[in-house]
C-alpha cells in the first residue's frame, strides 16, 4: 500500500486522468457494440490492473479520484469518504496503521494541485457496496460519472420544531457547560443515575459516550433515554465504527422516540484500541455522511433511501473536532464540511494547548464558522503526568505540550495541580472570542468535574438553562 504521493506524482497522475476522461467518448462505439455486460466485465479487468497500480485503487465502484487529490480514499483505515478523523499522531500518521501516512492528509495535499482545489469538500454519500468491483470508466465512457459525487445538504424542512433545552442554551449567548459520562456495565438504570445527578444542575447537558476506546458499555441510545426520562438533558453519541446505516438510523428513531433530542456524530476509534481487538470494524458511513443522513430524517421526513418517516425526530445534531492534530489548516477546512452537513453544535478534542487554540480559532473567525454553529471545546483534569504521558502515547488526537506535563511532574499533587490546569485552561478559553461553552470530560471522575464547574464560576447561577 502507497504510503505518500509526491506533488510530481500527482500532476502525473491528473494528467493521465484528465487525458483518459477526454478520449472516453472515443470508446463508446466498441462498449455499445459489446453490450453494457460483457464491456463492463472487460473494462473491471483493466481498471483493475491499471487504478490498481497507480492508485493502491480498491475497485470501489464509486471513484473519487478526481475529487481526493488522485488519492483513492478507500485505503483510508477506516474506509472514510469525508476527510481525515480526529486519531492522526503528530508526525501524520494513520491511526490504524501507524506505518502509514495519513491517505486524507495527503488527498488535502493532492486537491490543492486540481484544477478546482475545492471539490473536496463536498459532501460525498456513503458507499454502494453492491458497486464493489464494478469499473468506473464505464460510467466515465457513458458521461454518468457526475452522479458519482456529492451529496444534497440543502434540506427543507417539513415544519418547525421546537427547541430543546440544550439548544436554547446555545441560542441564549450564556456560556454553556456540558459534561460527558460513560455508560455503566450495567443493567440497574439507578448506576447510572447516580452518577448523573451529580451533575444535575450545573450543566446544559450530559454526553453520553458510545462505546468510547472500542470499550463495551451500555448503549449510548438506551443511557441517554433513560437519563430524559428522569429530567436530564442527554446527549446521545453514535460511533459509525459498531453499526451499519441501518442499525444507525433505527437508533436515532428509537432514541428520538424516548425524548431524546441531542445527538454527537462520531467516527469512532479503532476496534483495536479496546479490550475486543479481534471485532470486525463496520464504518459503512463516516461522521459526515451520518450527520447528512440525520439531517435528511429530520428536515426532510425520509430515511436515506428515501422513503418517507410518518413523523420525524427532533434533533439538535452535534459533530466532534480535533484542532490539535495536523494538518492543522486542513481541520477547520473539514470543520466547514461538518456544518455543511448539518452540524450544529461541536465539541472538540481535550484542550491543554491554548495557542494552538487560538491558531485555530483565527481561522474559524476569518472563515464565520463560528457565526454557523456553537463550539464547545474540550477540557479535563488530568491525575498525574502519568495519566498525561498515557492520554499521550494511548488515546488518538490527544494532544498535550511537554510543558504541561513537566508542571504536573514538578508540583508535590498532581491531582491538585491537574485540577488547577484546568481551570485556568476554562478561564482562557472564555476570552477567546468564538467559543460559545466547554465541553468537561473525566472517565468516572463526576465529584471532581462537578468541583470544577463550581470553582470556575460556571455553577447554575452563571448558568440559567442549566439541566
């Protein structure tokens, strides 16, 4: 598998490509005299051997060579379609195979050299799997490969409906606070519960994570409705890495049913990062695409097939960011797709790093995103600067400066001082402009969390719409 594609090697390429797409009509004389069968079945043999060994070309059947960067995204770990996820290490490599250069980061790369550098970002649809190993440049020869691309994000709505409390809290100008806890390993609703209630009151809402680090747990969609029906106000989060579309879209019923109104987006993290590496990963649709199908069953009544919802859910739909993974640029480029895909909410990765922060905020102010959509950065103390130096080398996307972690080891309590990080860390963050919240994170550390929210400043008298 193809690691990088040097600049030279994709002006190369894109030439081949370009140069092919203008003598493919020539061609349509021989395929109508084979038959559509019979020509297709030639046509696969050769694009096989020809993409295969220009592209690392996984025979898809939905190419989007044109739209990557002459990059086939199909060698992506996780089989995405909408750019990179939030797992990439610092020296840019796959989270799933290590030994591997990013495929996303080098497709941005390769898309700058295009003709229209900008036709990655559209939204493409998840993949037709009964496509696989069907030849493209039969498509490209019939001039049909237009209906190869893209998705519409453009989705009217049926009727309005109305808010829940965690939008109206975004809507209000106040400083929101969310929290996020795991589900428990277990079947008594009063575990959970529990845990829940300390934050009642000091928060807008309550993520509930989705199998967080590849981990079973009880299901997000199942916590999160119990958690409505007992007077919180729940996020629900889905991981495309556990379920198909299918599964995905009985869920959001299924919850939305239940009360719940909040639902995060995610990719996932590797199967191999949890205590079951040996599960088959799914990603048949990836954050975007899953935000766009949301987005279609709530604004246009209908499932991504098409057929029509008797009612639709009410949903206030939420994707994750990472702006401290690279390519830094690349992230607010993939930030805009998510909104574009019906995003309203974001909560990103742990922040530790403040100026890097703020890099990526300029670029969000330059751009209005943060004018389309309210953005919750992520915080958290940290135990020790063991935990730091674990978070570091264990969890994809998080990233903390070595400063951070010498202050940990120098003081005489790390937690203390773990504490103290983070709330100065939620007191910068309130004077960046752009940022609408934060997002607390700390697995089964609920007490100190809660400690937090009231020693920044943050507890509910600060905090009217609090849950």
């Amino acid at each position: 598998m193809k690691s990088y594609q040097s600049k030279w090697q994709t002006r190369a390429l894109q030439s081949l490509y370009d140069g092919f797409c203008r003598m493919a009509p020539l061609f349509k004389p021989v395929i109508n005299s084979l038959g559509a069968q019979r020509s297709g079945k030639y046509l696969a043999m050769v694009e096989r051997c020809v993409k295969g060994t220009l592209f690392d070309c996984q025979m898809c059947g939905e190419c989007l060579l044109s739209s990557t960067g002459m990059v086939c995204p199909m060698n992506c770990g996780k089989k995405l379609r909408n750019g990179p996820c939030g797992g990439v290490s610092d020296d840019c490599r796959c989270e799933v195979q290590p030994e591997m250069y990013c495929v996303w980061l080098n497709a941005y790369e390769g898309a700058s050299l295009m003709t229209d550098p900008t036709v990655i970002t559209r939204i493409q649809p998840p993949l037709d799997h009964t496509k696989q190993g069907s030849a493209t440049w039969l498509k490209i020869i019939n001039n049909e490969s237009n209906k190869l691309h893209s998705v519409s994000n453009h989705h009217t709505p049926v009727a309005e409906q109305e808010s829940g409390s965690f939008e109206l809290a975004c809507l209000s100008g106040n400083f929101v606070v969310t929290a996020e806890i795991s589900p428990p390993d277990s079947v008594d609703s009063r575990d959970l519960l529990r845990r829940a209630d300390i934050l009642r009151g000091l928060v807008n809402a309550i993520n509930v994570t989705d199998n967080a680090g590849a981990n079973c747990h009880m299901s997000s969609a199942a916590a999160a409705a119990i958690l409505a029906a007992n007077g919180h106000s729940p996020v629900f989060q889905s991981a495309c890495r556990d379920r198909n579309r299918i599964a995905m879209q009985a869920d959001i019923m299924g919850a939305a049913a239940l009360g719940v109104r909040n639902m995060l987006c995610l990719t996932g993290d590797d199967v191999r990062a949890g205590d079951q590496p040996q599960a088959k990963p799914v990603f048949d649709l990836d954050s975007i695409s899953l935000l766009n199908i949301a987005h279609g069953m709530r604004d246009k009544g209908e499932y991504a097939s098409g057929r029509a919802l008797m009612s639709r859910p009410n949903l206030f739909l939420g994707a994750s960011a990472n702006p401290f993974v690279p390519s830094y640029e690349k992230r607010v480029l993939n930030l805009e797709k998510k909104i574009a895909a019906g995003a309203q909410f974001i909560q990103t990765q742990y922040c530790f790093d403040i100026e890097l922060l703020e890099k990526f905020m300029h670029e969000v102010r330059s751009r209005g995103i943060d004018r389309q959509c309210h953005i919750l950065v992520g915080v958290g103390p940290l135990s020790s600067a063991r935990t730091a130096k674990w978070l570091v080398n264990k969890v994809p996307g998080v990233h903390i400066p070595a400063s951070v972690i010498r202050r940990l080891e120098q003081s005489p309590d790390h937690k203390l001082e773990g504490i103290r990080i983070c709330i100065e860390t939620i007191q910068a963050l309130r004077e960046i402009k752009g940022i609408k919240g934060i997002h607390l994170m700390g697995h089964k550390n609920e007490h100190v969390l809660a400690d937090i929210i009231r020693e920044s400043g943050l507890a509910y008298s600060d905090n009217k719409e609090a849950a």
